[in-house]
C-alpha cells in the first residue's frame, strides 16, 4: 500500500480534540477548564502559535483546534502540570 500523503515533521503541527460533554452544565465546565488551561499552556509550554474553540451547543461538544510550531512543541504539553490533570479528567 503506498500512502497518499507523507507528514513533513518539519512544518508545524494542528491538533484537534473532540469533547463530547453530554450537558450543558459539563460543557460549560469543559470551556471554563480550557480557558484557564489556554493560559498555562501559553505561559509554560514552548512552540504554541495559538487555539481556537468550536462549540456546538445543540449536540454539546466542543472542539479545542491548537496550533504548533514543531511535533516537539506538542509534546511539550506534557510539562505544563494543569494540562496533565486536566487530562486525566
């Protein structure tokens, strides 16, 4: 099988993450936790261009669509101590 698409390692990287909450009162939850959250990943991490959220009030899901400079500066998440908690949750 022959890829259609190779990743360049060395462009920047999109993640998206899906919350699905399920009610309004743990989608609010989820948008409280991830402005608070933005600015611990802004302040702590290394390579973050920036995030913007999608919401979907009828079906209750938020999307969470952040920018990257490098996969490293992904990775880097894993330093910032509230994002480490919160995605336990």
């Amino acid at each position: 099988m022959i890829p259609l698409l190779e990743p360049d390692l060395t462009g920047g990287q999109v993640m998206v993450t899906r919350f699905e909450c399920g009610t309004l009162w743990n989608l609010l939850w989820i948008l409280a936790m991830h402005m608070r959250l933005k600015i611990d990943v802004r302040r702590q991490s290394r390579g973050f261009v920036g995030v913007k959220g999608l919401i979907d009030w009828r079906r209750r899901t938020f999307l969470s669509i952040s920018l990257w400079r490098d996969l490293d500066s992904v990775y880097s998440m894993g330093n910032v101590r509230r994002h480490v908690s919160a995605a336990r949750v």
